[in-house]
C-alpha cells in the first residue's frame, strides 16, 4: 500500500492557455490602454479594456507567468503615471512603485489560481463581485464631486449680491 497523499484535481488542459506572444501582446495593450484612458477623458472606457486584458491573462502557462506580467503591466501603468515620486524620492521610487505593482501582480495570480483550480464561471464571480462594489464607489464620488461644486456655485452667487 503506497502512502501518496491524495492531491486535488487541477485542470491541465493545455488547449485554452495563452502563448508568450500573446501574453506580452495583452500587457502591451493594457499599458497603454491604461495610459490613453488617464491622458483623455473621452477614452477613461478603455480602463475597461485594461480591466480585460487583465482577466485574460488568468490564462497564463503558469502562475509564476501571471504573477510577473501583472508586475510588468503594474510598472509601466503605475510609474509612468506617478513619475512625480522620482522628483522627490529619487530611485526609492522604483520601491513605491513596484508596491503597488505588487498588488496588481497578486491580483492576475489570484486570477490564474481561481480560473486554474475552480474555472471560468468562479472567475465571472470573482469579477462580478469586485466590479460591483467598484462601480457604487464610482457613483458616490461623482455625487459628491457634484454636491461639492453646487456648493460652490451657491457659494459664489451668495457672495456676489
């Protein structure tokens, strides 16, 4: 009698899963989606292609792959936007960036992870469950950024008369 502990069943189909081109074409297209979506306002839609890109790269060969190209796509969003750091940290920077790089890489492994164990239709949850709360947190900063320059235009008319 063989003492082999039991393992959960992994999916190891092959078939579904991204090549290296691929997986370097979508963080491409993620970083600069990100970048024209924060540079004009017309295009902030296409943080929802970045948000794609993101999810399909769940389909990574392994999580070593997913983890590192989320680092990638983490870098090239976050530090070009947050360049201001260099001026005032210098090359400490690059630590404050690849912090929140970090979490952008745990997030696309956490994806591989619940597509890879649990499948596609735990990975529309997960999505479904972040992008809710995401979109109220929208909606009340728009609302307060509205009661905020009502309150301003009242103020202004008051102090007028």
């Amino acid at each position: 009698m063989s003492a082999a502990s039991p393992t959960p069943s992994v999916r190891t189909c092959s078939a579904g899963l991204l090549k290296p081109r691929t997986v370097v074409w979508l963080g491409l297209v993620a970083a600069a989606a990100f970048h024209l979506a924060f540079l004009y306002a017309p295009l902030s839609w296409l943080v929802l292609v970045w948000l794609g890109c993101l999810f399909a790269l769940r389909r990574t060969q392994c999580g070593r792959w997913a983890f590192y190209t989320g680092l990638a796509i983490g870098l090239a969003s976050y530090g070009p936007q947050l360049r201001f750091f260099w001026n005032i940290f210098g090359p400490p920077a690059i630590a404050l960036w690849l912090v929140l790089a970090f979490w952008l890489a745990l997030f696309v492994l956490l994806l591989h992870g619940v597509d890879r164990w649990l499948g596609p239709l735990a990975v529309l949850a997960t999505a479904v469950s972040m992008i809710g709360p995401g979109v109220a947190q929208h909606r009340t900063r728009q609302r307060r950024s509205t009661a905020r320059d009502l309150t301003s235009d009242s103020e202004l008319l008051t102090s007028n008369r």
